[in-house]
C-alpha cells in the first residue's frame, strides 16, 4: 500500500514538473522575442531622434562649437527619417537584427490623430551617406509608426510592439527634443 501511494506521488510531481519546464521554456521564448523587438525598436529610434541644443548665455565658442556638431546630427537623423532609412554605420558594434530584412518589421505613415494612412519601406544603407541614395518622402510626414511583429519558432505567441515617432527637429530647444 506505501509502495502504491509513494508511486502515485512521484506521478504526481514528474506530471507536474513536465508542465512547469515546458512552461519556464515558454516564458523564456517570450522574453527573448520581445527583447529583440525592443531593440529593433530602439535601434531604430536612436537614428530617427532630435537632440537638444545647450543652453549659451554668455557665447562660448565651445558650446558653440557643440551646437553645430548637435545640429548636424539632427540634420543627419531628419534626413534618415525622410528617407525611411537606417544606416548600418552608425550602429558602432551592434549588429543588425535579422528580423528587419525578414520582413517582420514594418513602418507606416501616421496622420496627426494617429492613424494609419499607408505603408513605407524601410531603406537599409551600409552608411549614411548611402542614405542620401534614396528618395526622400513626397512631402513631410510628421509621424511614423514602427511595428515589430516577430513570430515565435513553435508557432504559439508572439511579440509586438509599436512605436510611433515624430519627425526629428533640426532645431531644438534646450530640453525641448
């Protein structure tokens, strides 16, 4: 009889710890999809974004000189932006996801309240001089959407994530970017 109910217990725990390590698997399937959207996502963003002039009260020439080395990466992230472009250059040591040649990212054109008003290549150039190669968007867009939507291997869930960014300012504030 002890032999029976001890057998019937381990059944019970081996069952149960089955079902939590196909679980855990799960779940670290899950985080490492939505890390890698996250960082399609910010990759992405950090090349598309404004930077604030500093504050120059008393005309040094250093923050002068600061300023228009800020002001030329604007210049630089408003026209990667306007031409739907994300060069490879600036990246430094980070390798580009595989995700974006796959095809499980996607950019769209947003009108001001937000909604979507049609799709947009994403143009990849080994530098950002290569960017300059390819046409800029017919007129302003003010605001773009990226989506990831990266499928898990087995099938069962996914990551999503959506980013809308505005147009990059070539002039900005002190601490208004």
């Amino acid at each position: 009889m002890a032999i029976t109910l001890l057998s019937v217990i381990i059944m019970v725990v081996l069952a149960n710890t089955g079902n939590l390590y196909k679980l855990l698997n799960r779940s670290q399937q899950s985080l490492q999809m939505n890390s890698a959207a996250q960082s399609v996502i910010e990759l992405l963003r950090s090349q598309w974004r404004s930077y604030p002039l500093r504050d120059n009260p008393n005309a040094d020439p250093n923050i002068i000189t600061d300023n228009q080395a800020i002001l030329a990466k604007n210049v630089l992230s408003q026209q990667l932006y306007d031409r739907n472009c994300f060069a490879l250059d600036l990246l430094g040591n980070v390798d580009l996801p595989s995700y974006v040649s796959q095809g499980y990212v996607s950019l769209y054109i947003l009108d001001r309240n937000g909604v979507s008003q049609g799709t947009l290549t994403i143009n990849q150039a080994t530098d950002s001089l290569a960017c300059v190669d390819f046409a800029a968007d017919a007129g302003v867009i003010p605001l773009k959407r990226i989506v990831v939507d990266l499928p898990s291997a087995d099938g069962e869930s996914s990551s999503l994530l959506k980013l809308d960014i505005l147009r990059p300012s070539t002039t900005c504030a002190v601490n208004q970017c």
